[in-house]
C-alpha cells in the first residue's frame, strides 16, 4: 500500500492496554489500522482481536449504522425506515417531553457503560441526562461495583492505584482474579515478563498468565476469603508482618487476630483446595519485601465478592506495602487520581431533582413496570447481550409501552428493539482523551478519518437533543475543542493540540508512590479495617473468612470470563472474530465430563431454573473439579441464547453488583 498519511491516535477500548494505534490512509483512500511502534505499551502491536475488528467491521458501511432509522416493524423484527437527523432528534425530543410533562422526568431511563473510555464521549452525555432529570442503570452494577464499594471501607478510594512503573522495585507481584492474558494483552507479554519481581498468580483458571507464573494458587471460586485469611496467617507466623506500620495506620487489627490464628495453612486448604505448600510460599514470597497486588475485576463477581475484597485488601495494609517503591495496591486507576475533574466534565449542578439509581441485576423488574419506566436510551451499552436474564429482558424490550432510543457503531441485539437508532461514530472519527486505567498515562484520541455516513459522535447527539427540548445552559453545547484543552490543562497540558504533538505521556515523570503521605480518605484517614460504616450499611464490622455453598448433587459452578476474542461485547459481528469463535463452547474438567458421560466435543445441554443453552464440550484440566467456564459476551443474534440466559441476577454482597460468577448449572447429553 502506498503510504499518504499517518495519524497516530489512542484506543479507549474497555481493557488495561489503551494501546496506541497508526492509521495508515493510502493514495486511493484506502485505511489500515496498525500498532504504533512509538508507543511504550504495545511497542507496535495491536491486540489480535482488534486489529481484525478496526480493520473489519469498523471501516465496513455495511456492517455499521451510518443514519438514523425509525422502527416500522414490530420490535426484533429489524423494520427501519430512515429518517433524518433533524426528525429523528424531533422525534425523541417529543416523546421525553411529553413523558416529563405527564409523569417526570424520573421515568426516562439511560443506560451505558465502556463501549468507549475516552473522556468525552462518555461523560458528556451525563449533562443532558442531568438537566433532563433522567434515572441511571447503575453502571458499573454490570462489572465492578462490589470492589470499588469494598475498598471504599477499607482504604477511602478504589481508584487510586499503584504506579505500574514501580514494577521494577517489586520483590512479589500478586495477581489476584485477573486474567492479563485476555484482558491486558501487553501486561501479560511486557510488564509482568520484564519485571525482576516474583509472579504470584491466585485464580480458579489456569489460564496462560497463571501457566507462566513463578507460582499460581487455584482455589475453588468464592472462597478468596478464606485463602486471603490463610496468607495472613503464614505472614504473622513467619514474622513478614509490619507492626509498627499497623499501628500507625490501621484500625481494626485486634479484631481480626482471632480470625486469623483460626486460618492456619491446613484449615485454609481444606476450605479453598489450595495445598498447604503453596499457601506458605505465596505468603513468603509475598512478605518477602515490597510487594504490588493487582486485584482483577472478575474476582468480586461472586456472591461475597465485597467480602473477598476487603479480605485480600488486608494484605498491604499487615505488611506496610504502601509510600514506598515497589509496593500498592490496584483495582482501577481514575481520572481523579491524574487530576480529572468529574463534576466539570459531567456537570452534575445541571439536576434538579434527586438521581434515581437501579442496578442492572434488577434493569428486567424495573422496565416492565410502567409505574416507573415509560422511556429507555441506550448508549455505550448492549444490554440484551450482556445483562442477567438475557430471554426475559429481550421480551420486556419487545414491549410497544417502553419508547426505546439507542445509539450505536453497529445493529446490535439491543438497537434490535429500539424505536429509534442514532448512528454513533468510533473513536477513529473524532478528537476525545484516553486514560488507561492502569498506568498513569494521558493520551490524546484523534480523528483518523471522517464519520462513516451521518454518524456523530455521541457529544453531538446530545448536544442536538438539549437544543431540540429547548435547553439554554451553556454547559450542554460546550464545543469539543474547548473542553479538550480544559482536561488536557487539568492533566498538566498547554492545551490538547500540545498532547496531539506529544502522544502518550505519563502523568508524572517519575513513578509515583501510592498514598505517600500514609493519609488514607476514611473517616478516620486510616486503614479501616474494622469500618463503621460498613457495619452501619449491614455488613459485617470487619471482613470474615467465610466461604460460599459448593454446589450440590450434579451442579457445577459454571464461571463466564471474557473471551480471547471479544472486547465485552463488541466484535462479535465482525466475520473474521465471529469464525474465530467458532460454536458456543463449556469448558469442564475431564473427570467432571466422565462422571456425566460425556466427551470432548459433545453437543450438551447447559441449564437451569433460569434459561438453557446448546453447547459443545471442550474438555481441560486447567479448572477445579466442581467448576464449568464459557466465555461471555457473545451475540445473541449470531446464534441464539448465550451464558447471560443462565444468569438470574444474583447480586453481590455489596452495591446490589453482579454476581456471574456464582451461578451453578446442570450440564446432560443435548
């Protein structure tokens, strides 16, 4: 391909990387998306999945929605008539109207969550929702909510991470629940290969990252727990505890002494199947010198997943990991640990009355009930792919009572249902910000190319809808440029076009310690681990060492992580991706197989109470006995019903979050 230009731009996909990306325009317009080999976290790759993706789907005018479309057929039925901007704008501005002027704004509800990451695109939106009054599905009551809840007892903040920089002064890096093979490509193949520290890896799976690692600990899911308990105990046995710094800085450590001179390494491996062996050496190696815990997000998608969170959270604070090099602590990294400010970019003084919030385990419950839902905008979302109860939501979104707008790249199952479609853009077709959320980067989006046909970035849509519903405060037509040059100001830029020139820069240039001062944002600026607050919520004072029910009789508890394949639920359209998956596959332990009869490539019935699916066998070792694993997050209408159809919508202990992971199913002969 002769080269014309390169433009050199970010990814704000939903994964830890936020790789950069050149986008190569040849002589005849042609495009090729391809890894920036400047870029100091994919040093020129792209992830497999999305460079098929970028360079498939993405750039196809078939595949996209490129105009507006209003439904002329009976919801799922995929009837569209196209209409223009101006009288689908039209069209949505007068339904919401009248739902305010008849019930209030409160019965508008939106919906949305990672389909881009960048700055703009995903909070600006929240002021029109402000202004409108509008009710919010609880994002990250999808994902993430129990942790972020958990940690907020213990340590004040969930988003305030390590430096991933200090790797290099780490004697242990402990990951806990997290898959960076799948879901932080280049971690996996960089960061944790090039760093001197051991690599401790505790997960059910035995998934590439925890093959590779100096030592991985496979408990049985749902009891982290106990194990965390175990791990303690060890550390206090063998002297790895620092005392003075748990006096100084911790509340609560008396409490929980009774709890872990009960969790010896023989009580602990009877609870998590963890052999005493390896607990010992994970908590030598741990206690060895400074130390970095990652704690994925799949972790507390369990039925005491904010338990398990404060529990494995103890570990730092007995060992004094934090304020010096090589030692914290991550769940996310945010944009207010970089010096974001949320309230201006999402404009929260806008409401007028009281924000009304609902989990998404309870999204089907809500929407049938006209009492308190007459509308629903779906955006950044695809709910009919990726929510509990997957039948049971497509028939409530089927109903002609619910006035359904949703905006998209692609025609999803859940823009499927909708009465109108506003066709968004991708991050290759206009300006916006990216912030990993595990290192401490700032980088620039840049628009790459034009929007596909009429498609418009999502700050554009809702700039259109304030100015239809007659809004007037100036917050809601802010332009890009100006807002772009505001964060990059608040991040220590000149401005954005100083960032467009500079590419992906750290947000300081030597790492930075976690919490340097050792003042934690609790109420009483220390580690609590005994927390009232958490106590006066329900909870219990300090975290236990409990563990879940094992399923009983012929059940397996079946786990549903994230595809090598998929991004959440994006992809699966693109062909190539949709050959690469292949059938709907259930991973089981080859004697878990043989005790149902069943063998490796099977057609089999996966089920329960709530749904049931047709599935191909696919037998490995790499699980516990008594566990199941299919990936999630595919499509419905590439192949029917997928893992979410299992899913009743158990919530976590904590935040009214998902709780996925604890669901149990029967798997016979199909």
């Amino acid at each position: 391909m002769t080269q014309k230009t390169i433009i050199k731009t970010t990814c704000p996909r939903d994964c830890y990387d936020a790789c950069g990306i050149a986008v190569v325009t040849s002589e005849d317009g042609r495009v090729k998306i391809l890894g920036d080999p400047d870029h100091a976290v994919s040093r020129g790759a792209l992830c497999g999945k999305c460079a098929i993706a970028y360079n498939g789907a993405y750039l196809d005018p078939k595949a996209r929605l490129t105009q507006p479309l209003r439904r002329t057929g009976p919801k799922g039925s995929g009837q569209y008539a196209p209409v223009s901007w101006n009288e689908a704008i039209r069209i949505v501005a007068e339904r919401l109207q009248k739902i305010v002027g008849e019930s209030g704004p409160e019965l508008i509800w939106h919906t949305h969550y990672t389909g881009t990451c960048s700055a703009i695109a995903g909070g600006f939106p929240q002021r029109f929702f402000n202004k409108l009054g509008a009710s919010e599905v609880d994002p990250d009551s999808i994902c993430n909510a129990a942790g972020h809840a958990a940690l907020g007892y213990l340590y004040g903040t969930s988003s305030d991470g390590f430096d991933p920089r200090m790797a290099k002064d780490a004697a242990c890096i402990l990951v806990w629940g997290a898959n960076p093979s799948a879901s932080a490509p280049h971690r996996h193949k960089y960061w944790l290969k090039e760093t001197p520290a051991k690599v401790v890896v505790i997960d059910p799976v035995r998934h590439e990252t925890a093959d590779q690692a100096d030592l991985h600990l496979q408990p049985f899911p749902g009891s982290d727990a106990a194990l965390a308990y175990g791990l303690l105990h060890v550390l206090v046995r063998e002297k790895l505890i620092d005392r003075a710094f748990i006096d100084a800085h911790t509340i609560g450590w008396d409490e929980i002494a009774p709890i872990i001179a009960k969790s010896g390494p023989a009580a602990t491996e009877a609870a998590t199947g963890v052999p005493q062996a390896k607990i010992i050496e994970a908590a030598k190696l741990y206690g060895s010198g400074p130390a970095l815990l990652w704690l994925g997000q799949g972790l507390q998608r369990q039925p005491m997943g904010g338990n398990i969170f404060r529990a494995i959270g103890l570990l730092p604070a007995a060992t004094g990991n934090f304020a010096k090099p090589g030692a914290g602590l991550l769940y996310l990294n945010g944009g207010a640990r970089r010096g974001i400010d949320g309230d201006y970019l999402e404009a929260p003084h806008l409401r007028s009355n009281d924000r009304q919030v609902v989990s998404h385990m309870d999204l089907v419950d809500l929407l049938r009930d006209q009492r308190r839902a007459r509308a629903l905008i779906t955006w950044n979302i695809n709910i009919a792919a990726s929510n509990p109860r997957q039948a049971d939501l497509r028939a409530v979104l089927d109903s002609d009572d619910l006035f359904h707008v949703a905006i998209d790249l692609f025609p999803t199952d859940t823009v499927d249902h909708a009465d109108i479609i506003l066709p968004a853009a991708s991050f290759l077709e206009f300006d916006d910000l990216v912030m990993s959320y595990f290192d401490l980067t700032v980088s620039p989006q840049v628009a790459a190319h034009a929007p596909i046909g009429e498609a418009l970035p999502n700050q554009e849509i809702f700039r259109r809808l304030a100015q239809a519903m007659g809004y007037k405060d100036a917050e809601l037509f802010e332009s890009d440029a100006a807002i772009l040059d505001n964060l990059a100001r608040q991040l220590g830029q000149t401005d954005f076009a100083a960032l467009k020139a500079s590419g992906t820069v750290q947000r300081w240039e030597k790492p930075v310690l976690q919490f340097p001062d050792l003042k934690f944002p609790t109420p009483s600026g220390k580690i609590e681990i005994a927390s009232q607050a958490a106590e006066e919520a329900g909870f219990p004072r300090v975290p236990t060492a409990e563990i879940d029910r094992k399923p009983t009789g012929t059940k397996l508890r079946l786990l549903s992580p994230a595809s090598k394949w998929l991004m959440n639920s994006s992809y699966h359209n693109d062909p190539k991706i949709a050959a690469k998956l292949g059938p709907q596959h259930v991973t089981m332990h080859p004697a878990d197989a043989a005790d149902r009869g069943l063998s490796d490539g099977q057609q089999v019935r996966v089920s329960n109470a709530t749904g049931a699916i047709d599935m191909v066998v696919e037998l490995a070792d790499t699980l516990p006995r008594g566990v199941a694993l299919a990936a999630k997050s595919r499509w419905p209408k590439l192949g029917g019903l997928t893992v979410n159809a299992l899913n009743p919508g158990m919530k976590s202990d904590m935040a009214e979050s998902s709780s996925v992971h604890g669901v149990e199913v029967e798997i016979r002969p199909a």
